[in-house]
C-alpha cells in the first residue's frame, strides 16, 4: 500500500492557479485563473498571469472577497488533498493574520448595526431593492 504524498519536494515548479486550487484558496481552478487574471493575486510583489510557475519561497498576496492573505510558498503540489495536507503548502504572515482579525472584528460590530425589517418586502419592495443593488 502506497503512502500519500503530503508535500512534492522542489522538483517542478507549478503553475499558480493549480497552487491556489491545491492549497483550496479558491474551489475550482478556473475561478482560481480567473482571480488572477483580474489582478487578486500577486507573486513578489508583482501582478501574475495563471501560467505563472510557483517555486518554493515565493510571496504571494491573495485578495479573496474583501480578505486579504500574504502568504510565503512552503510546498509545491498540483494535486488536490485534505485540508491539513493543504495547510502545509503555505505560511500565513503574522501581519496578515492580525489584519484579518482586526477586519472580521469590525464586520461582526458594524453587521449588527443595521435595524431588523419590521415585515417581509413585498413585490414592490424587492424591486426596489434591486434596483439599488445594481445601481
């Protein structure tokens, strides 16, 4: 019986947008190339395309929604694993982490702040509703 592979060693490089798919940053790849294709993911401080090839040690600053990782490169994999198999992939920064607390700690106290609807919307209410969403 054959052991998982946790980890590839620096053999290969890997393209950016398997990386991201691997380390479950983003569910499928394609919205993974998608996101870097629109400028949400960053290599050493510059914009990368999804051919972009990943090695060992790279800086990378994800935007996911309004999250923001930076992350530092440990492991190369194109395959999708476990979770904790896909946690060791990656380092979080220390600084990043904090801002993402500091970020979910004023969401949870300014998404208590709005009042709660007295009634369901009506059709004329929903309409209205949307018609502000979309601008």
């Amino acid at each position: 019986m054959r052991e998982p592979a946790a980890v590839e060693e620096a053999a290969d490089p890997v393209r950016i947008d398997k990386w991201l798919w691997a380390a479950r940053f983003f569910k499928t790849r394609s919205i993974a190339s998608t996101a870097v294709n629109g400028g949400k993911v960053h290599v050493n401080g510059q914009r990368a395309k999804p051919s972009r090839m990943l090695r060992q040690g790279d800086t990378l600053v994800i935007t996911r929604e309004e999250i923001e990782y930076t992350v530092t490169v440990l492991g190369l994999s194109e395959r999708r694993g476990p979770a904790p198999e896909a946690q060791r992939l990656y380092q979080e920064t220390e600084d990043s982490i904090t801002r993402r607390a500091l970020a979910a700690s004023q969401r949870r106290l300014t998404a208590g702040s709005a009042p709660a609807p007295q009634r369901r919307p009506n059709k004329r209410d929903r309409r209205l509703l949307i018609g502000m969403r979309r601008g």
